[in-house]
C-alpha cells in the first residue's frame, strides 16, 4: 500500500480507534547504540591479547586525549561515573555531617555517594522547561555545613550555569557538574563538566559516550584532581605520571605520604577495554552526535506548533544537547483537553511509536534517603552525624513529583534519515490534533 503523506495521516482516524498506523515499520538501526565497527573490536581485543586488562597505560592515554576534547588539563578515567561521583563529592570535603544540594529529579548515583561519605542531602526541585535543577531553589538550602551543589544536565539539557555559579562563588561551596546525560554537550560555548568545580560522567553502555563500563571526571583544578587520585586509584600514588611529577604541588607531595593505599578504601581503576574503546569512540563521537543533533532538530522542527507538545532541547546560542541521551518531551495536558500523558502514549504506541512517561524517579521519595542506616548506627545515616534533618516527602518539591503527567519520552534517533523521522514527527501530531476523538472514546 502506498503510505500516507503526513499531512493526511494526521487528518486520518487515530490507529488506537482503527486507523492506520503513522509508523508501520523502521529499520532498528536508527536507534541502535552505540556504533561499534572493527576499530573498536581490534583496540579491545589487543589489550585482551597482552592480558592487560587491569593496567593504566592505555587508560592513561585515553584520559589525556579527553582532557583535550574537554579543553581541562586534568582527566582521571574511573570504573564507573558512580565511583566518580564519590571521589568528587570526598575531594570537594563532603564528609561526615555535611550537606551537598542535588535535584531530585536524576539519578540516584547524583546523590547516593554523600550517604556514603556521612553527609546528607537537600534535594532541590527543577524547572519545568530544562527538567534541570531551578537555581531559584538553591541558595535558601545552603548551610554552614553545604559543601557543594550537583549540577546534573539533564537529559542532554544544559543547566542554568550563568545563575547557578554565582550563588556558589558567594557562599564558597563547590560545584559537581553530573554530566553523565550530556557528554560533549555545550553551554554557551562552554563544554558541560567544564563551568563547574568539577565535571564527572558516566560511559555505561546504555549513554551517548558509551565504552561498556566506566566513568571520567575533568577539572581544572590539580588539588582536586590529585585527591580523586588518593582516593581510589591506590597505583597511581606516590609516583611520576602525566600529571603527579617530581615537581608538584605541596598538596601532592602530602597525598603521596599515602602512597600505595587508597585513602577511600576502594579500587577505582578503569579497566583497559573500556579505555581502548573509548580512545575510538572519542575520534568518532564529535561526528557522530553531529548527526544526532541535525536529527533531533529534524524531528523537533517538524512539531513546531503542535499543541501540547514542546521539544526539551537548549535555545541558547552556541549551546547544544550533547548526543541528546534519554531525550523526552514536554507535555501540557491542558492544550489536549486533559487527555493525560499515559493516554496520549498508549495512543502513540498504536501509532507504532514506543512511549514513556516521565523520568526518573524522584529521589526526595525514596526510602533511602530517609531510612537507611548505612553505618549501623541506630538512625538513618542522613541525620546520624549532626546535620540538619533536611529529609522532605511528598508535596514538598512539586515540579519533580509532576514530571509524569508533564513529561513523556522522544525518540532518539541516531541516525537522519528525514523520511522516517517525518514519519515519527507525524504520528506525535496526529495524536496531539485529534485528542477530542481519544477523549470521546474514554467517557
């Protein structure tokens, strides 16, 4: 059968009552992730091949070559950007009855660590636009005890950094930039994990810079560098490298008293499979999240208008969403005459278009970060050492709470190819132009 223009299947019956689907097939390689050829399998499979999968050499090299994608001086490769973010958050002097700010709308990763270093966490809530943290929110939180903000770019989404950084300058707390959503995105001309104190991400395999497993963290600053060294790289203390040389710094040369024993306790060694693939991945990445973006765009340009629909994406100039990981959608259930964001996607499912609500879960309700007694000491761990009782429940941050009724998944494409991302862009209309004939059929 010949398929519809897109101006007549938005005009067409919904598929969810009898109509034809907007999305009757695509190939899986549009969305297939990450790209891995044989430049790749021969990297990995050489380190295989010496048996040095627990070294440092390789990874060493790959830190130097992000650094200098980055444009930092200082690049430390980690087993996982959860590892990361614990040697960040020790090496900004988070500790045992400290606080840290976070959104509550992210990962738990963002967060969790303080736990584990005996701070807590006063979660802030996020802006409806960016889904990042509001900097409205943020300098009432700060205590005597706030020892740094977690800044994570949601979604690909960068924050509001020209708003945030003031307000941590002034008080002198640190800044964690969790840019684990937003590898090579940019801010202003300014790449994310670079503006803040400290950037860390996560390149898991399911990211836009995936490497299998692992984490990487960038700074400008060699103390903090030096410390995330001390505490969990235990072979990497106490001797010459790229960046600890016969002529460093006071503050290396006291870390080095530590040598050979990680003053975390933890290993945090990336293994050198995940560095080969990522010193390819990284020749490749700028180009190929260059395609990402032209599709997104793509994708986003052809809804412009669509009522109850808003692309996430970044407006500001020389400002970017990175290789767009987990992109969502805005919605606005009022424009649709109240057809809900779970209607409107199992409308979209018929469509053939897979859709979710909301993001993660937020963390200011989890069980965790009110009832977990992690050292054993009779009380949750997030008052246990003296802090404040910042704890908050339900109601409290309203704008995380109603991201599922205000958020729903986008494609994510990999690949632009126009024909089928018109096809993609045309069923999200069709749903969101006939709302009123879904709505009948639910009274």
């Amino acid at each position: 059968m010949e398929s519809l223009r897109s101006d007549t299947l938005e005009s067409a019956l919904p598929a969810k009552l009898g109509g034809p689907k907007a999305v009757e097939s695509y190939d899986a390689s549009l969305f297939h992730w990450p790209i891995v050829t044989s430049e790749d399998e021969e990297a990995v499979l050489g380190v295989l091949r010496e048996g040095s999968m627990s070294g440092t050499e390789i990874t060493k090299l790959f830190e130097r070559e992000f650094a200098e994608w980055m444009g930092v001086p200082y690049a430390l490769g980690a087993c996982n950007g959860t590892a990361g973010l614990l040697a960040a958050m020790w090496a900004c002097e988070v500790g045992a009855g400290t606080e840290i700010i976070c959104p509550s709308m992210t990962y738990w990763a963002s967060a969790m660590p303080a736990l584990q270093l005996g701070a807590t966490v006063n979660f802030a809530d996020i802006e409806r636009d960016s889904l990042c943290i509001d900097p409205a929110d943020i300098e009432h939180r700060i205590g005597p005890k706030t020892k740094a903000i977690v800044v994570v770019h949601y979604a690909g989404h960068p924050a509001d950094m020209d708003r945030i950084m003031p307000i941590a300058r002034k008080h002198g707390v640190r800044v964690i930039e969790d840019t684990s959503h937003a590898q090579g995105a940019m801010y202003k001309g300014r790449m994310c994990g670079t503006i803040g104190d400290i950037g860390v991400m996560s390149l898991m395999a399911g990211k836009s810079f995936a490497v299998g497993e692992g984490g990487m963290s960038v700074t400008r600053d060699q103390e903090l560098y030096e410390r995330c060294v001390a505490y969990g790289h235990y072979e990497r203390t106490g001797v010459a490298s790229n960046y600890n040389k016969a002529d460093a710094s006071v503050t290396s040369q006291d870390l080095k008293r530590f040598a050979g024993s990680p003053i975390g306790g933890v290993k945090h060694r990336m293994n050198q499979t995940c560095a080969a693939m990522g010193r390819v991945q990284l020749r490749h990445y700028p180009e190929r999240i260059a395609v990402i973006q032209s599709a997104m765009n793509r994708f986003w340009d052809l809804l412009e208008g669509t009522p109850g629909i808003r692309p996430h994406r970044v407006t500001h100039a020389d400002s970017t969403m990175g290789g767009w990981y987990y992109a969502r959608a805005l919605y606005w259930s009022e424009e649709l005459g109240g057809l809900t964001s779970a209607q409107f996607c199992e409308a979209l499912a018929a469509e053939g278009v897979p859709c979710g609500i909301g993001g993660n879960r937020p963390l200011h309700t989890m069980a965790v970060f009110h009832e977990a007694d992690i050292f054993r000491q009779g009380m949750p761990t997030a008052i246990a050492f003296g802090q404040r009782d910042v704890r908050q429940g339900p109601g409290t941050l309203p704008v995380s709470e109603s991201v599922p009724e205000q958020v729903i998944s986008a494609p994510w494409f990999k690949h632009d190819e126009p024909a089928i991302i018109a096809r993609f862009a045309a069923a999200y209309r069709k749903v969101a132009l006939q709302a009123d004939r879904l709505l009948a059929t639910t009274i």
